[in-house]
C-alpha cells in the first residue's frame, strides 16, 4: 500500500421507525394497484 492512500469517509445515521414499514406498504399498494390495470386491459 502506499502512502498516499486516504481512509474512506462513511456517514451514518440511526433508522427511523416507521419507515421500513411504510415503504413496504407503498410498495405493496402500487404493485396492487399496476396488478389491477394489468388484469382490466387483459380482460
């Protein structure tokens, strides 16, 4: 290694609770929701 090399810089944070869960739910609503259209134009 050399000596010019730099320590990579890494910025954290704590989750916030709740977010996971309405990600999830966002998710899983527009999946439904481009499902519905799908199957309305199939049929």
């Amino acid at each position: 290694m050399s000596e010019n090399q730099e320590e990579k810089m890494e910025l954290g944070h704590e989750p916030v609770p709740g977010y996971r869960k309405a990600f999830f739910i966002a998710i899983t609503v527009g999946s439904l929701y481009l499902a519905l259209i799908l199957l309305n134009t199939l049929f």
